[in-house]
C-alpha cells in the first residue's frame, strides 16, 4: 500500500471513503440533526450528512441520531427499511456504525442485531432465540479467520488434506441453509482475512497445511461453494490485500479485544457491507454521467483540437486517461449505463469519439449525450428523464470541483465522487467507492446501453409521427411471456428489487422466495419480453399472482414494469396474458392493490387506466382494485402476444 500523506496525489487520503467530499461544517449540520425532532426531517438530513466524509468518532455520532430513527417503527420514513443481523464469531460491535451510517447513505434505514459473542448456531437452531425475534431480513456471517482455521476437528498432522477445509465448509453450508430456511432472507459470508504469517516464504503453497495456506485454500473454495447456495460473499481478504493487512488486522487488539477488524478499517468494512444490501435492494447506481474535458481526455477539445487533447500512448497522462476509458468501457458492457453532460459545442465533443484512433469510447457507447451551455444540473436532469431513471441512479464524474459543488447543492440525490487530481487515479477511484456493485451479471445487463439507444430510436420515431396507432403497428412488436423459471431467475430477482417507479406494491423478493413461487401451486409468476423492429428489450415486465385466499379470486401481489417500454400500450398486453391465465385456473376476478412510495406515484391510477373498479381506498393514498373477468375485453393491443419456449 502506497505511503497515506496528503501529498500522495489525493487518492490515499488519511481518513477513509476518501471518494466522499469533506463538510467544513459538519460540526454545526450534526447539532442541527440532533436537534431536529420531525423524524421524516431528521433522516433527510441524516441521508445528507452521511454522504460526507467522518471519521470513526464522528460516524459513532452520526450513528447513534440513525439507530434512534431506526428504532422509531411508528414512524414512516422515506428509506428503505431492512434487519440486518450480524452472527459472528469475534467483536463486532465497532462495526455497528459504520454499516448503519453507510446504509443510510444508500437511502437504507438499518436496524441491526448483534448476536452473542460466538453463538451464531445456538441462535439459528433456537426458535425462541433473540435472532428468530429479530426475524432478519439480511444476515451476514461473519465468522473470523482464527475460529476458520481452528474449526476443524482433524488433527494437526492431517490438516493438509482438503477434508479440514471441506469440514469448515459444511458447517458454513449448514449455518447458511438454517438461515435461508428460517428466514428466506439475504445471506452474506465474510471471506478471511489472511492474517498469518508464511512459513515457507515465497513458496507457501508448498505447505498445504500451514494456515496461511488454509486461508487461501478456504477463500477460493468458499467463492464456488456461496455461488451454489445463493449467498454473497463480503470479500475483505481482496480488500485486505488492497489496503494492506496491517489496516484492516491488528494483532494486539485481536489478543486484548478479540477484533479481527481494527477499528482503522470499520469504516471500510462499514461501506462493502451497505454495498452489497444496497445491491440486493436495487439501490445500487445505474449510469455514469461523465464530463468530457479533463475527465476523459487531457486539455478542453474546444480550444486545443482534437490534434491537441491529451489521450493515448506516448505520454503516461494520456495513457491514464485511455487506462481509464478503458474502465468505463468494461462497465458499460457489464450494464452501468453511460452518459455525457458537458459544457461544449457538440460538434466539438463528438470529435474525439468519432475521429480521434485512441479514444475507446464511441459514440454507440453513450446512451444520452447531452453537449451544450447548459448548466450542469438541468443537462443531468434532462439526462435522467431520457433514459427514464431516477437522479438517484446517477453518478456525476467530473474534475472540476466547481462543478462537482454545484450538482451536490442542486442535486443531492446525485451521486458525485471526489476525483483525484491525477487521472491514473480515476478508475480506482470509481471503483472504491462501489456505486455500481452487483451481485450477479445477466444478459439484459450486458446489452442494456443498446437497449437504451435504440429506445432513444423509437422516441425520436414517436415525436415524428402524427398517427400513434400507425406508428405503434410499424414496430413490429412481440410480447413474449413464460412463467417464471430457473433460466431467467436472475433476472426476475433484479428486476422486482430494482424498480421502483412501475411498481405497484414494491414488494422485494430474494431468490428463495422467488423459487418458493416457482414451487407453490396457489402461485403463479410471469415474466415478459418485449422485442421490435428495433431489436429486443429484454425481460421488462412481471406479475406475480395468487389465488391463496380462494381459488375464484386471484390476488396480483406484484406488479411492476421497466419504464423504458412505456407508452406502448404494454400494460393492456400484459393484462391479457394474465386475464388468460387467470380464466384457465378458474378464477372469476383479478384483485389489485396499490401501495404508495416517493417514487411510484406514476402508477396510482394504472388499475383504473385498465377498467379496474376501486373497492377500497386507504388514508396513505394507496387503493384496492378489483376487475370482474366476464365483462373484461382486451382493447387493440398493436403488438403479437406469444408464449415463449426457452430455445426462442
């Protein structure tokens, strides 16, 4: 790890997170939180106040006014609620903050259990244990390195067979299916830390029992072993080797206080935790916005030309610049949307995307190009409203502070890094700071910038035409539907806890529950694909439905679609479908409800829109709607509807 001093180019900061900005006034906003008795008020302010940058002592501040919000549950609060309980093996209560702090810094309201020291199983086996009273949403093992290698009940002298690592693994597996059985909840696995020192030297592999050669053997084999169970892995031995060992494991504090995690390395844990609940809950980042000068080349196109700007081999900082476009090129083909907001004339911007040979961006690349005078924060509006995602999808990269202040005042639900002054920096930059984390890479994710451009098509048809049914009939378009399956399972769990504005009851659902739909004969779940002239969508809408109260009566407990597909006319389409199903299983009604957010307020009138009569109607806004299937008649839906095999 690099020397930690100020002058190391801004990247290896003293303090952590080192990507958020600073608040010189983080003293006087954290006494106005604390005095702030309006608990809607407070969490607004919480949320901001955790996007700056604290250290250990003031995150414990910070934490103690969000575990009183979190402990309110009379209280309705704009976040996303989850129980996290953490079962361990070491001291983990210097922990605490730092997650709840970094949750609520992806707009997640953390309440936390902290189980007893080491008694992790007893808790899961005991049905009356303050675990099962918890009832966990999310559970993270965090088992540490020393119990790991000292779990197996093999001897010293054969601990070089696999079978000591294979014992540990079961265990692990079993604590993990107690969980999953217990709570259908989202399971995370610390990895461990490699912590010991080598016996051999260079050549430690030699020695398959040493425990530094264990750890490494247990972290390769736990990688495979979590992708068969659904359990994601909390990957601290890759962030170790990263930062370095010594920040992350003190060995006198482990000795004095049993933390394997120093407190020098809580507010990292604190944030790769958050990452991943954030993952699972749809709240991670979607689209990179991206300044052009001076953030993807060196120099301003406007002035130098685009024989002047800095990019490409022959100098280390246009190659920084091309190691960086790079990263984002690999971003954009694992589903982070890109886009461009740039104070430029656009014909200049397009230069280097369209002439210059070492830029590795082009133009196909970018889903929303937005060049011109503008300030930045109405071209990032107009961005987010293009591409049909909210402001908190974005993160604004930019290398000039003046910039970067103003779309923070103007925008605070935007995310925007600190960047370091020199542009080799950037990538890691990016990439510590985790706005794009996932826990799983489907097909719709790796053509979604094309996904997104050829929708810009269509819109630009959509304005042109004067007939909208013409136009509509001209796509050629295909509503393809199957019930859920194994196959497109990934891709159902992403979309039910990503989409937030086309959702009707925003309803979340892990893998397991989803699967216990797939299993459940009262259930059905259906997925639909939308392709055109243009190409396909994807996997854009799901119904998840219900006939558990009496068979005559079917319950649509989910209903939600991408809003890239909107104004198609594919809401009736997917009703027919499910008009269909429903008829062929008996049922007499469909019965919808509708369940207000801050985001879904879009979709309060879809039941209606859809010849739905309203029943019941609710003090929060929200309603229940229910539709007679025998005065039911689809009206002209100007797409084919077709059942789809897994070959099509």
């Amino acid at each position: 790890m690099p020397d930690k001093t100020a002058a190391s180019a801004g990247l290896h900061d003293p303090l952590p997170l080192y990507w958020l900005p600073a608040a010189e006034d983080w003293s006087d906003r954290i006494k106005v939180l604390e005095a702030e008795i309006d608990p809607n008020a407070a969490w607004n302010r919480a949320l901001t106040l955790a996007s700056f940058r604290a250290d250990f002592i003031r995150t414990c501040r910070l934490d103690r006014t969000i575990r009183r919000l979190s402990e309110a549950s009379s209280e309705v609060l704009n976040g996303k609620r989850i129980r996290l309980a953490i079962l361990g093996s070491s001291t983990v209560a210097h922990l605490v903050p730092a997650i709840r702090v970094a949750c609520a810094r992806r707009g997640i309201l953390a309440s936390i259990y902290e189980a007893e020291y080491g008694q992790y199983l007893q808790e899961l086996n005991d049905t009356s244990s303050g675990l099962h009273q918890f009832v966990p949403t999310a559970i993270l093992f965090a088992i540490d390195t020393y119990h790991l290698t000292n779990a197996s009940t093999e001897s010293a002298a054969s601990l070089a067979d696999k079978h000591a690592t294979d014992e540990v693994l079961d265990r692990l597996v079993d604590c993990w299916r107690l969980a999953h059985n217990a709570f259908q909840c989202h399971v995370i696995q610390q990895t461990a830390l490699p912590l010991f020192p080598a016996l051999l030297g260079n050549n430690e592999h030699r020695s398959p029992g040493s425990r530094y050669s264990r750890v490494t053997i247990f972290n390769n084999r736990v990688r495979v072993v979590a992708d068969e169970s659904n359990v994601d892995l909390l990957a601290i031995d890759a962030r170790a080797a990263q930062d370095g060992v010594a920040l992350w494991h003190d060995p006198v504090l482990w000795h004095r206080a049993k933390q394997e995690i120093s407190p020098s390395a809580a507010l990292q844990y604190g944030d790769l935790v958050a990452r991943l609940l954030a993952a699972r809950q749809g709240r991670s980042y979607k689209c990179a916005v991206l300044d052009l000068d001076n953030t993807l080349w060196g120099g301003v196109i406007g002035d130098d030309g685009l024989e002047g700007i800095v990019l490409g081999q022959g100098s280390a900082l246009g190659e920084a610049f091309v190691c960086f476009q790079e990263y984002l090129w690999d971003l954009g083909h694992r589903g982070v949307i890109l886009a461009v907001c740039s104070k430029n004339d656009e014909s200049n911007a397009l230069a280097p995307f369209d002439r210059h040979p070492e830029m590795v961006l082009k133009r196909d690349e970018i889903a929303s190009f937005r060049t011109n005078w503008d300030d930045k924060p109405a071209n990032i509006r107009a961005i987010a409203q293009s591409l049909n995602i909210g402001l908190d999808s974005l993160v604004c990269i930019d290398d000039n502070p003046f910039e970067r202040s103003l779309v923070r005042r103007e925008l605070p639900m935007v995310a925007v890094p600190e960047m370091p002054e020199d542009p080799a920096l950037f990538a890691c930059c990016i990439a510590d700071a985790g706005y794009f984390e996932s826990v799983a890479l489907t097909e719709e994710d790796q053509q979604r910038t094309r996904q997104y451009q050829t929708n810009n098509a269509r819109d630009v048809l959509t304005r042109q035409s004067t007939d909208m049914p013409t136009y509509l009939r001209s796509l050629q378009m295909r509503l393809l539907w199957r019930e859920f399956d194994v196959v497109g399972l990934q891709r159902i769990v992403q979309l039910i806890n990503k989409t937030n504005q086309f959702n009707l009851t925003t309803r979340r659902y892990t893998e397991a529950e989803v699967l216990a739909v797939m299993n459940d004969n009262r259930k059905f779940g259906l997925q639909f694909r939308l392709t055109d002239k243009f190409g396909d969508n994807g996997i854009i809408a799901i119904i998840i439905g219900t006939s558990e109260q009496t068979p005559e009566e079917i319950r649509l407990d989910s209903w939600l679609m991408s809003c890239r597909v909107l104004g198609r006319h594919v809401e009736e389409a997917t009703l027919a479908v499910a008009v269909d199903l429903a008829r062929s299983v008996g049922a007499v009604r469909l019965v919808g409800d509708y369940y207000p957010t801050s985001k879904n307020e879009m979709v309060k009138e879809h039941y209606a829109k859809l010849g739905f009569t309203a029943v019941e109607t609710r003090g929060d806004g929200g309603s229940r709607s229910v539709l007679d299937l025998s005065q039911y008649r689809p009206p002209e839906l100007f797409m084919a509807i077709q059942r789809e095999n897994h070959s099509d």
